[in-house]
C-alpha cells in the first residue's frame, strides 16, 4: 500500500507537470526535483498519519477522511518546506495540481482495492439471494450490514409500495415494486429469502405482505416491531421466523412512563409468580423503572432462579431478593411481609390452566382465592399502598373452576375488605389470553404441526382474546397508575380471534397447507369451555381512563356478606371440603354456570 501511494504521489507529480508545461521537456526538467521532494515529503507525511494502521478491506468515510487530512498535511509540508529552502522551486500550479490529484487518487485506490476485497469475497462464497421488503432505513441498515457479511448472503432487490422509490436504486440495488408482486421478483431474480424489515408495519399490514408470499416455496424472514427494537437499530441478529405474534400482536403500545416511574421508582416492589409468563415479564419492565428492590416470589424454584439470573445480566445492580413460597401459607408469607416491606405488590401468582382446575378444585379454591385474600389481609396489616391483582376474562359470568376462583378473588378485594382499616389501594386487571404463555394454545399448536399433526380444535366456532405478553404488562403497569381506591380496569383486547383461523394461519406460516399437509380435528367443548370469553358483566358500567386501552369496570350493583361467604369458603378449603366451598361460592357468583361437580350436572 505505501509503494502504491507513493507511486500515486509521483504520477500525480508528472501529470500536474505536463499540464503546466505541455511537452516542453527542458522546461519540466528543471521543476522535476520539486516533485521528487513532494513525493519523498508525503511518503513521510503518510506514514505519521496512520494511512496503514487501518485494514482498508474494512474502511469507513472516517478512514477515507484519514487519507484526505494526510493530503492536506502534506501539501501544508511542501509549502513551508519550499518556502524556506530557495534553491528548488515548486510552481504554485503545480503544487495544487499534486494535493488534488494524489488525494484523489489515494481515496479512489482504497474505493478500488474495497471492492476487490468485496468482490474476492462473494465470488469465493456459494451466496443466498435475498429480497428485502422494506426500502427505508431499517431495509439499507440490513443491506449494510450483508455488504459487510457477505457470507450470509447477497441483497438482489428491495421491494417497496413507495412511487417515489420504485425505479430507483439503493447502494446500486434496485427497487422493484409494489409488495403484492413480492412471487413474481422471487422467481424472476431466484430468491432464495425474503426479508420483511418493515418494523412499524402494523398486524393488517403485515398479513397484507405475507398473504402476497407462498410460504411453501420461499423462506421468509422478519424484523421485531419497533418498539421491540432494543436501540431502534435493525441488525440481521434481530431478523427471526415470522411468528403469530407479527399477525396478531404487533401494535405498538404507548404508556406514560413517567406516571409509571413515579409509582415505583425507589420503592420495594414484590411481584407474585415472579417465574411465570406474565410475572417475569413484570419483573423486567419493573426493573427498568429504578425501584428500590425486587422481591421475586414463586413456588417454582427453577423458574425463579432463571429470572433472577436474567435480571442479574440485564440489570446488575439491582437490588433483588428470591423467596420460595406458596401465597396461600398465611405464616410464611407473614413472615415475608415482616422481613421484606414491600411498598407495592404485583400478583400474578395463580393457577391459569382452565381444565386442569376442572380436575383440581380444591387447588383453584386455595391458591387463586385463600392466596389472594391472605395477600391482601397482608397488604392491610403492613400499610403496603398498592395492590394490582392480575385477573381475566374467564371470570365474567365464568364456566370453570379457574374462572370462578378468580372471579371469588375479584369480589374480595372490591367489597371484602373493610376500607376503612385498610390504606392499600387495590386495583383489579382483568384481560383475556396472552400469546406465549405457557398456558396458551399456540405453544400446543406449534407442537402438534412440527409432529406433522393432527391439530386439534375442540370447535371450529370458538373465539378468544389475544395480546402478547409484553403489551398486556406494560397496561397493567399503567392501570396501576390510576388506581385510587379499590378499582377494576379492563385492557382493551381487540377483536375475538377465532381459534379455527388461528390453527389455519399457524399452519400456513409453518408452510403447510391446512387440511393437505396437516389436518385439523375437532374434538368438542371439554368441561369449563366457552365458545367465546367477555370482559364485562352486564351490571358493570365501563368509563374511560387517560389510556384509550386501559378501561375502568364500575358495577351498579351492591354485593353484600361477601367477607362472610369468603370467609366460609376458606373454613371449607382449610378442612379439604372444596364441593362445600363450590356451594357457598354460588352464592356470590349466581353467574357460574359450570358443571355442577357434586351433582355430576352442568
């Protein structure tokens, strides 16, 4: 590279001489030491400058910026040089002509030998052709970061709806247009991937793009939303299978996190079930409002140390305890009141599992009722300020076990507690199913396909709520905020989901054709199954909050001897009598409308 520069330099030097003096040879003889000096000088000036500390195969505009200032310098030599040392002359021309012509010649060299390097690469390289839909930043972020690794592949076109773009060329690759297209272009150029880097495209958006696509004979790829994005950055580490989730939860959700902050920002924040789906994502979007300390609480050690060690990563100096408990132990978990303080508590403890709980009454009854009425009586003793309970959709007008459990929790804290005694504010949370939970469809789904199925729906007119898991969290934090009192906000789910629809979209996404490749069977409503779930009760009245997703439930209708029948259902569980405790719960919840498992009768 030095040879090269210097040999630049010199030639620079001979055309900057012939330029000035045509081919009048005696008259170039005599200035031709004043080009040698130039070239020795900037030789020198070149080394001192860092020309070679850098691996140009790798360069940067700062690195090109580098041999330009290495320019300048040594021009700036060469003036004050000749200007002491009388004896040679350098022709001002001709000085000028040398510094323009070597610098640009110095950077046309590094653009050269980059492209070599480049071009040695790929031709050495079997590459994957790719297609990124997407021609905005996120698409040229990833078309940099292929030209720098070309061993993963090699950008062919960009795919755009944008006029403005199509027709024209980003970095030399062209933009075709518009998306719906996307099959012609991936035959026509022989794609081997497609790139959806579209990360603000909504959920209607993105089963726009991928209904254009046979996810039978390409394979697709795609960015997070862009709330996901870490630093707002798109890199090929982020890109990942397109999911569910892309087609049903990729609404960014915006929430005041100063109103957040300002709840728990210092102060020791416990969260129940800490290990679970919607505990631990708690914990992490906790984390990052500064509390004091983070009391994670489970029963399941295996799933608390994982989350402890994830928060020890991504926050190492948080202050954090790791108790393993079972909210329905009054004197342990006293005992964790007295030693830990906590100022706000997140329960998410609970048993979730709808059929599960048909065959396990008694547990539904002792963990998701006498644990949650023994945290609050807790919560009143130790002047702990907030209570944010996680409920669910299954507790209006309920048809399970799980869901009346639940729903016996939510009238406790509404019209069990004497407020007058008490100080804590208690704030309900109720929503529908999150995508990825561990007690969630899709997991079930996903393994039956890769099993090469059947899948099983109990019935094709079956219809759910869905949220993902990070924006149901980020509500609950904010519905939090707004608590006062004792009061019950429901998140904004959207439309119902038929659950039929879902299993087809799974099964295509997985490349498959419904029906063809993998079958669908249904099976029939098991005991405590809906066709479809509600958030409200008729008797509740829904008013708006600051947050258009975040709703407030106010019932119109007075609930009385509840304490009493909570209290009597606890009698029952404690001695083993859960179909005693099923009969006294009827009583507060006419609703239920489950099987009747002491009479065998639904």
């Amino acid at each position: 590279m030095f040879l090269i520069d210097v040999g630049i330099t010199l030639f620079a030097g001979v055309v900057a001489l012939f330029i000035r003096f045509g081919f009048n040879f005696a008259e170039m003889s005599k200035y031709a030491p004043s080009v040698y000096i130039y070239t020795l000088l900037s030789a020198i000036v070149y080394v001192i400058n860092g020309n070679y500390r850098v691996v140009w195969a790798y360069a940067s505009s700062k690195d090109m910026m580098l041999l330009f200032r290495g320019s300048i310098i040594s021009y700036l030599s060469n003036l004050a040089f000749f200007y002491f040392y009388k004896r040679i002359i350098l022709p001002r021309s001709v000085g000028v002509m040398v510094f323009l012509g070597s610098g640009i010649l110095l950077m046309l060299s590094r653009i050269v030998w980059h492209w070599i390097s480049e071009h040695k690469k790929t031709t050495d390289l079997s590459e994957k052709r790719v297609i990124i839909i997407g021609a905005g930043d996120a698409g040229t972020m990833l078309l940099e970061e292929f030209e720098r690794r070309p061993s993963l592949g090699k950008v062919v076109a960009f795919l755009d709806d944008s006029k403005r773009k199509i027709g024209r060329k980003i970095r030399g690759v062209p933009v075709y247009g518009p998306v719906t297209n996307v099959m012609e272009y991936v035959d026509k150029l022989k794609v081997d991937e497609v790139i959806i880097a579209v990360p603000s495209a909504t959920k209607d958006e993105m089963k726009r793009i991928l209904d254009s696509i046979d996810l039978r004979r390409i394979s697709v790829k795609t960015l997070p939303g862009i709330y996901e994005l870490a630093d707002g950055k798109a890199r090929i580490g982020n890109l990942r299978e397109v999911s569910i989730e892309d087609l049903l939860g990729r609404e960014e959700i915006r929430v005041d996190v100063e109103k957040i902050a300002y709840y728990l920002k210092g102060k020791t924040v416990m969260v129940t079930g800490a290990g679970g789906s919607i505990g631990s994502e708690l914990v992490r979007q906790i984390a990052k409002m500064k509390p004091k300390r983070i009391v994670l609480l489970g029963k399941g050690e295996n799933s608390i140390y994982k989350i402890d060690e994830e928060l020890s990563v991504e926050f190492p100096d948080m202050e954090k305890e790791r108790i393993i408990g079972d909210v329905s132990d009054e004197v342990w978990m006293k005992d964790v009141f007295k030693r830990v303080k906590p100022d706000i508590i997140f329960h998410a403890a609970a048993h979730k599992h709808v059929h599960l709980m048909e065959e396990n009454p008694y547990e539904a009854f002792r963990v998701n009722v006498l644990g949650t009425k023994n945290l609050a009586n807790l919560c009143c003793e130790s002047g702990v300020e907030r209570f944010i309970f996680i409920s669910t959709d299954k507790a209006v007008n309920p048809t399970s076990i799980m869901g009346l459990s639940k729903r016996l929790a939510e009238l406790y804290l509404m019209n069990g507690i004497d407020g007058s005694n008490c100080k804590t504010k208690f704030a309900i949370v109720r929503f529908g199913n999150v995508l990825g939970s561990r007690g969630s469809v899709i997991p079930k789904f996903k393994e039956q396909i890769r099993n090469g199925g059947p899948v099983t729906v109990t019935d094709p007119r079956m219809r759910r709520f869905f949220m993902t898991i990070p924006e149901a969290v980020s509500l609950v934090l904010q519905a939090g905020a707004y608590s006062s009192g004792k009061d019950l906000f429901v998140l904004d789910m959207g439309d119902q989901i038929s659950i039929d629809e879902l299993a087809k979209t799974l099964i295509t996404l997985s490349g498959f054709v419904p029906d063809q490749d993998i079958k669908i069977v249904y099976t029939g409503m098991r005991p405590g199954e809906k066709l479809y779930e509600e958030l409200f009760y008729s008797y509740e009245v829904v008013e708006n909050t600051p947050h258009p997703k975040v709703m407030k439930a106010v019932p119109k209708r007075k609930f009385e001897c509840v304490k009493e029948v909570i209290d009597k259902i606890t009698s029952f569980i404690k001695a083993g009598s859960w179909k005693d405790a099923l009969k006294e719960a009827k009583k507060i919840v006419p609703e239920y409308g489950g099987w009747n498992h002491v009479d065998g009768d639904k």
